[in-house]
C-alpha cells in the first residue's frame, strides 16, 4: 500500500483532525499504480460485498473522492490543518 497511500498531512504535523487516517498519495501516477489502484478499488468492493473489515482507515476526505462527493474546504482542514 505505501505507493498509493499516505499519512495525512495532519498526522505529520501531529496537528488537526484525522491524524490516524491514510490519504491517496497524489504522486502515484505511474502505470504501475494506476493499476494498483484499480486492484485496490476491487479490493475494496470484494471487502463490501462480502461484509468482511478491513482494519484501514481512510480519510473522510478519501471516501468522498471514492463516491464522487463534492469536497468542501472543512473537508481539506479534516487531512491538513494548516491548509486553511
């Protein structure tokens, strides 16, 4: 996971909200992870599916992305305190 996922900058900063959670790391535009992240995205619908947790903890922020949500600048403060 550690080329798609990162910790959020609020967790680096030990600052805000959400310092536990992973974001999607910006950066992973390779080929590569392009198809990690489709493999991730099936993992995660298998996860759903089957009703079985998985012990990763995504953003707010993350999950509004995944179903297409309209982000708002509180949601920004949720991974980046400082940002505001």
């Amino acid at each position: 996971m550690a080329p798609l996922l990162i910790k959020s900058p609020n967790n680096k900063n030990e600052h805000g909200i959400n310092r536990d959670c992973l974001i999607l790391d910006s950066r992973s535009k390779t080929p590569a992870h392009q198809f990690m992240f489709k493999y991730f995205g099936g993992f995660l619908a298998y996860c759903f599916l089957t009703k079985s947790p998985i012990p990763l903890n995504l953003a707010p922020w993350v999950w509004k992305q995944i179903l297409q949500e309209e982000l708002t600048l509180t949601d920004l403060e949720g991974i980046d305190a400082y940002s505001g």
